[in-house]
C-alpha cells in the first residue's frame, strides 16, 4: 500500500514525497481512511510509530481555511507542541497551511499578535490555551477537528480539567481524535462524554517494539551500576544516548560522574527552567552533548531521531513506561540498541516487562578490561585515520623526522600514541584501582570560577586532567557553584594541580585556586 491509496491531493502527496515519506506505517493504513471519512477515532499507539502524520495527514486535507483556526492540536509539553506543528506545516506546506505553535513559557503577546493575523491549525498545551480563552484572545468557536495527542501524557501532567474545558468551549459536531499509549480509565470517560461513536484504532505491542531496536540487559549490583555504564559507553560508543533515571538527584550524580570520567553528558530532569531545558536539548540534537541523563518526566516530548542507544539505569516503574522508554531509539527505520540494568531482585519485574512486550531481552555479560581497550583502541585509530586524510599532521614531520635519527619509527609512533591517549591496559587497571580508592586522603580546591562564567564540570575535568597531567579517575567530587567552585583531588596531588591551573584562563577570564578552608 502507499499513500496515494488514500486519495490524497497532489499538493500533500508532493510534500509526503520530499519529506520522503514512501509507504504507510499501520497506525496511518487504520486511522487515515476513518478520519478521512469524518469518523472521531481512538488511536492507541506509542510514540515513533508514526501517528502524528496519521492524524496530520488528515487535518491537513480536510483543513478549510477561515478567520478562526479550524482545528486544534493538544500536546502535553512545548517540545512535542513545537516538533508537531513542524510536522503539519511540512505536510501542508503546498496547500500553504497556516500553523501556529501556541505553548507557555513563550511570549503571550507575541501569539496574541500571529492568532489577529489569522491560523489554520493551532498546535497546544492546554494550560496556554486556557490562558488566551480567559483573555479573549482566542475564539474555538470556528473548530472542526480536535486532536489530542499523547492523552494519558498529558493526564499525568495534570491537564485533564483544561482539556475538558477546552472540549466545552469547541462546537459540539467537531470531529474528535484522541491518540494515547495507555488507556487509564479518566482517558476511556473523556472519550465516552466528548466523542461520538469512536472508532477504536489499535497498533499491537509486537509493531510497539520495532524489530529494529535489539534489547539486552546485565545484571548489575546496585552500587557498580556506574562502573558498569562507563565500560558499556566505551565498549558501544554511541553516537547520541539517554541515560534513564528514576530521581532528579541520581541524574544530577550520574550526568556529573559522567562528566568526571570525561564523556561528554548533560543532565535534564524536572527541575530545570524552560531556557535550561532548550539549552540542553538543543546541545543533545547538535551533538554537542553525546550523552543526555534525564527522568521519565523530562524526557517527555523528545523526538530526536539519531539516538543509537537507550540506557536504563534503574529498571522502568512499569512495563508501559519500558516500552515508552525504549521507542527513543530505532526510530525512522534506524537501528537501535535498548540496554537495561537489573539488580537480582528484579528478575521478577524484568519477566513482567517481557511478557507486556512480547519481546525476549537477551542477558549479556560485561565488556572485560581487553573489550575496553580493544574498543578504545579502535576509536583511537578510527581518530588517527581522520587526521592523516585530512592532512592536520603535516606540521609534525619534521620533527618525526628529527626523532627517528635515534629512535624507530614504530617506538616514536607508539610513544606519541600514549602521550595523545594513554590507552593501554596497565593505564586502565591504574585508573580503575585509582578510582576505588580515592574516597580516603582528598583535599577540597577552592576556584574563582563558577557558573555565573557558564563553566560546566567537564571543563574544569579537562583543564586539570590536561594541565596537571593527572588521570581524570583521580579526581573527586566537583561542585560548580555560582561565583565559585569546589574540586576533590587526592591530597598528594593537591599541589601539583594548584601549580597548573593557578592563574590560567578559562572562560575569558583568570582564576586563582587555593586549598579550601576547613567548613
């Protein structure tokens, strides 16, 4: 089947083609055809199966265009608001659809002024709507369609009420989607008062748990669970992956150890303002951050399409939120790879997950010292192959040259190698000894730096790692504060790196370090 089966337009087929659309997802072959036809449906369906264009598609064809909006999008969170209304405006963009994204945390009279101007299709949260309703800014009066997408989501998050009251305040002989994953019972009242006779649209859990996402778990104690991640990052080396927590603290500690050991992480959790989050996100999708630590709830309306791994830290609540989890990856018939930590405890939780997903997740066991070389060793000469075909070692010839009137060319290769990387596995097992034993004999360093001057943990890891040539495992706790920031290394090497980044620059600006003073 393809989409010129639905009997589209010319204008929304040439668009699904450039946004290089070929055929159908099953959410779109069962729900296209019914909402075509004027029928109010019920999709259950998770995220990354393809359901924002199985209503888009629609609104699109049916959208007549007026003074007031013709249909309304309700999201849960700004991000999907923003990523949906994209999507639609994409698939409209020859029938020059009007679509306006309308969120909190934006500006009010910036969207006060595009709804005078005139909208098509409105893409929401419902507590800005409520606002511009109450204001009188904003007349649904003209509604033909309501969606609303990421239902139980959007539930959690305690919109229920608004989505009610937006739902009164539409003409009652609209046509009514609602596209949820799970179907708690405030959901199944909704549909029962608000729509008439709905089709119910269902996408099994088999098509749920695409094939192309392979599923592993390890056993891991409790308190290895760190140690355990780092060897999996350097073994897998993702190209973007999500670290899943349960609590706002264990993201903050596992993004900073992270840091610590030199990837490349960022946290995301509810406790971040709106600018924070954006920051953060924006890093993640640009991959400049690789790595993103984040809660259930933070992570609610992430889109991204290159994440290659999803982590679960600590085993999902339950088998819907694993499933949910999960669909991160593998998206756009992409590979990816679901990896999920289990105590012993949780065998019994594990083989619930199973049998909700219907899916076999394969134990493994963990990559051993010679996997992590081997694995950190390729990514090195991976690294080394990109600079000779750029030709970015030129400049170092001549000195090659110099060196090799005394040495071979395989010693000052193998010498410059550890020097750039210090890969070998004496060097790993010193690390990983380091790191077990330096909870005893640390010194607190005090820094003139913190992040008033934007500087993350990662900086302050590189500078003394690169600066006092000292393994990162060895260094401690680091707490960046707002004028200034407090650094744990191990009392031996207290002066070495006070000698090194005394008085340096970093972030535009000089700072003094100095032992801290006893609290």
């Amino acid at each position: 089947m393809n989409f010129k089966d639905f009997s589209l337009s010319e204008e929304t087929l040439r668009s699904l083609s450039e946004m290089g659309f070929e055929e159908p997802t099953p959410i779109q072959v069962s729900a296209i055809p019914l909402v075509l036809k004027g029928k109010d449906i019920i999709g259950q369906a998770q995220t990354g199966t393809g359901k924002t264009a199985a209503f888009g598609i629609p609104v699109v064809e049916k959208c007549r265009k007026g003074k007031n909006p013709f249909a309304i999008v309700l999201e849960p969170t700004r991000e999907l608001a923003m990523q949906v209304s994209q999507e639609i405006l994409r698939i409209g963009r020859y029938k020059k659809l009007r679509v306006l994204p309308v969120y909190g945390g934006a500006s009010i009279q910036r969207q006060i002024k595009a709804l005078k101007g005139g909208t098509d299709v409105l893409v929401a949260t419902p507590g800005r709507i409520i606002d511009h309703i109450n204001r009188g800014t904003l007349s649904l009066s003209d509604i033909k369609m309501v969606v609303l997408d990421e239902a139980d989501e959007m539930l959690n998050m305690g919109f229920i009420e608004d989505i009610e009251t937006i739902l009164k305040t539409t003409p009652s002989e609209r046509q009514t989607l609602l596209f949820s994953a799970t179907m708690p019972l405030p959901i199944i009242n909704i549909a029962k008062r608000y729509m008439k006779n709905p089709e119910k649209v269902k996408i099994n859990t088999k098509e749920i748990v695409v094939p192309e996402i392979k599923q592993i778990f390890y056993e891991v104690r409790e308190e290895d669970k760190l140690n355990a991640l780092s060897k999996l990052l350097d073994v897998e080396d993702p190209k973007l992956a999500i670290v899943f927590c349960h609590t706002k603290r264990e993201v903050d500690e596992v993004s900073m150890k992270l840091s610590q050991m030199g990837y490349n992480a960022g946290a995301l959790h509810g406790d971040y303002t709106q600018t924070q989050r954006e920051e953060v996100i924006g890093k993640f999708k640009r991959g400049m951050l690789d790595i993103l630590v984040a809660t259930d709830v933070a992570a609610r309306g992430l889109d991204i399409k290159d994440v290659t791994h999803v982590i679960n830290y600590n085993i999902p609540q339950n088998p819907e939120r694993y499933i949910h989890r999960i669909g991160r990856t593998g998206r756009a018939g992409q590979t990816g790879i679901a990896i999920t930590f289990v105590t012993p405890r949780e065998y019994r939780h594990l083989r619930l997950i199973e049998k909700t997903a219907r899916a076999v997740i394969n134990r493994k066991r963990l990559p051993s010292t010679e996997d992590i070389i081997k694995a950190r060793q390729k990514k090195m000469n991976k690294e080394i192959e990109g600079i000779i075909k750029d030709n970015k070692h030129t400049d170092y010839v001549s000195a090659v040259s110099e060196l090799s009137k005394q040495y071979s060319l395989e010693d000052i290769a193998a010498a410059a190698l550890y020097a750039a990387y210090g890969v070998t596995k004496s060097v790993y097992q010193e690390e990983q000894g380091a790191s077990r034993s330096q909870k005893n004999g640390m010194v607190r360093l005090f820094m003139t730096i913190g992040r008033i001057d934007r500087i993350k943990v990662a900086d302050i890891v590189r500078s003394i790692v690169s600066e006092a040539n000292i393994a990162y495992s060895r260094i401690g706790n680091i707490d960046v504060l707002e004028r200034f920031t407090f650094v744990e290394v191990p009392e031996d090497l207290a002066d070495i790196v006070i000698r090194a980044v005394d008085d340096m620059m970093m972030k535009g600006r000089r700072i003094k370090v100095e032992k801290a003073k006893a609290k």
